[in-house]
C-alpha cells in the first residue's frame, strides 16, 4: 500500500486551542479525535469532496489563485 494512504499514519492531535473549543463545542469535525464516531461520520462525508474526483474539479481554480500569487510575488 501507498504510504500516503495509510491513515493509521496520520493522526490528528487535538491540543491547546481546540481542547478548550471541544470543551464547551463537543466533538465536531475539527476537534474530535480520530477514534470517536462523529469524526469518523464527518470524515466519510468529506472524503468525496477532497478525493482525487474533487480535487479535479478543483484544479482549475487552484490554478488561477496560484498564478495570481506568482504574479503578486513577481510584483
């Protein structure tokens, strides 16, 4: 397998600022850990959206606002 697809590999840590939103906001997308059942429902979800079908749709987009970076940068 990919090693980039592995998600045992990546974790995602809930500290400092989101602990004290999860304290009174509960576990939301951003602040549940990955082991708990909304974050597993809220990343089923947005899978699709930023799956390689997405991404596409994306691209052109993407494109645009890196090339009006390149040309602020250039300026």
């Amino acid at each position: 397998m990919n090693e980039l697809c592995d998600e045992t590999r990546f974790n995602k840590r809930v500290r400092g600022a989101l602990e004290e939103i999860r304290a009174f906001g509960g576990d939301g997308l951003f602040t549940a850990y990955n082991e708990e059942p909304n974050w597993g429902r809220a990343h089923r979800l947005l899978m699709p959206a930023f799956g390689p079908i997405g991404v596409h749709g994306m691209f052109d987009k993407m494109l645009d606002i890196a090339e009006q970076m390149f040309v602020r940068w250039e300026a």
